[in-house]
C-alpha cells in the first residue's frame, strides 16, 4: 500500500551525499538564519491529530497483532481544528521494525486535504544510553500534504536529522549533524519553476557545485 517510498528515500541520499562533504566544502557552514523550512505547517513529518473513537473495518495479516489495516477518525488536527478519517496500515514487529501508513479518506476545517498520506518507518531496534528499552537508530517520516507540498525527515540517534522539504517556498534540505545545523541546498520556487532543479540530474548537479 505505501506509495513512492523511492520518493521518500530521495532525502536519505542526497542528505548523506551532501554530509560526507561537508566538511571539506567551502561553503557549508552553520545555518544562522531561521528554522529551515519557514513555510512547513508540519512540527513532525507525519499526519497529526488525536483520535477519536475506536478504528473500524480492522483487518489482521499478520499474527500477534503485527500487522493490521484499520479506518481511524482524528480531530484536533494541529496546527487548527478540523476532523479527518484515514485508512492505515500498522505494522509493528517488536524490537524490529514498525511503520505506520495513513491515508486521508474525508476532511473538514482545517486538517488534511483528501489524498495526503504520511509513511513512518523505524527499524535497526538497540540499547541507547541514558534511555530504558531499545530505540531505533534509524526511521524515516514522509509526508504529502495535497495542496502544499511533500517532505522527508531521515533521523539517525547521536548523528543527527536530514530533512528535505518541497513546498510553495521551493526545495529546501537541511541537515542537523552532531547539534550543528547545515543548509545543504535551497532552491526558491521561482527558479524551480524555472528548472534549475526539474529532475533528479540537474538537482545533483545543484549539489555538486556547492563542493
């Protein structure tokens, strides 16, 4: 059921492209400007809102509750109200891999418009110092907001976070490694729409010329 997870995986590869570099580029340095994606309505990548009432149509594929399909109502969606129904597809393998697809069937106010789905995935489950239990070193948020744009967020403990976003500003990745913040590259709508960043290629390209 997840759709373009080739897509999501786009930020995880030119994030680490772009870090192995970084410290030998002569133009990447702290970011001191604002947070990095100015625009983003999102504090986390990934559909919001609290539940509301006990999910409906609940399919199990896999034993011991592993994997489910269910139909959820949410409200409170952040940041306004409104209320949205999503179809999700759980899985949760314990200490092994878990990842939540929502997609949105119904909205009203201010939630998420029809067709926007979010993608978590967390796996590579190991002790962490100075917190109980094991935590995923590594797990990747996808979002598609209809409307307004996509994002990426690739989290990987003590090294740090990338974050890729596409929206009505343009195509922004930021990368927090070991507490320092990097812009790896920002490309405004204005000459997106121009092409300076059209396809996968000429986006590498971007990249390359900043090292």
């Amino acid at each position: 059921m997840r759709r373009y997870r080739g897509i999501a995986f786009l930020g995880i590869a030119l994030g680490a492209a772009a870090g192995a570099g970084l410290g030998s580029s002569p133009v990447a340095a702290a970011d001191p400007g604002p947070t990095p994606i100015e625009v983003w309505p999102q504090d986390f990548f990934a559909l919001d809102g609290a539940a509301d009432g006990s999910p409906t149509n609940v399919v199990n594929y896999l034993p011991d509750g592993w994997g489910t399909t269910e139909d959820q109502d949410f409200t409170s969606y952040f940041p306004g109200s409104g209320e949205y129904s999503a179809q999700l597809n759980l899985l949760d393998i314990p200490n092994t891999v878990t990842n939540t697809y929502q997609d949105v069937l119904t909205s009203s106010g201010d939630a998420p418009e029809v067709g926007s789905y979010s993608d978590s995935y967390s796996t590579f489950y190991a002790p962490f110092p100075s917190i109980s239990g094991d935590v995923p070193y590594f797990t990747n948020n996808y979002i598609d907001l209809q409307g307004f744009g996509t994002g990426d967020e690739t989290i990987i403990p003590i090294l740090g976070v990338n974050q890729l976003v596409s929206d009505s500003a343009g195509i922004e990745d930021v990368a927090t490694i070991l507490g320092q913040q990097y812009t790896l590259f920002d490309i405004p709508a204005a000459d997106a729409a121009a092409g300076a960043a059209t396809d996968l290629s000429s986006l590498l390209s971007e990249l390359g010329s900043s090292f």
